[in-house]
C-alpha cells in the first residue's frame, strides 16, 4: 500500500466514522434538548437547554469534536 492510499484509506475510514453520529437540537416543551443519533437514525436526549443559542453551540461543539477525534 502507497502512501497515498493508505491516506485514502484513512479519509475514508474518518468519514465512515463522523458520518454514524451527529448531535443535533430539537425543540422540547419549553426548553430544547441535545440529542445524539446514530448512524441508525436512532437518537437519545444528552442534555437539556432554556436558551436555543446555548443549545445550538454545544451541537457545533460536539460535532467539531467528533470530527476532530476521528
């Protein structure tokens, strides 16, 4: 394997993995709640937010550090 395709092969690999999860807002009675989801569709409640702002930074953050990580 060449060194560019094992840094294909890395690319991908990094793009399979950030493609499974994303954190994501979704507005819940009077606050709005962080959900993470899965590569399933499946989603779970991570926290609960009063300010939309607050909750839609911590979405970013989180999706920048799972891109970052992987």
């Amino acid at each position: 394997m060449t060194d560019d395709e094992y840094a294909a092969a890395l690319e991908s690999e990094r793009a399979e993995r950030n493609a499974r999860t994303k954190y994501m807002v979704r507005e819940d009675d009077d606050a709005f709640q962080l959900v993470r989801r899965n590569g399933a569709g499946m989603g779970w409640g991570v926290n609960r937010y009063i300010s939309r702002e607050t909750a839609d930074l911590a979405a970013a953050f989180l999706n920048r550090l799972k891109e970052d990580e992987a």
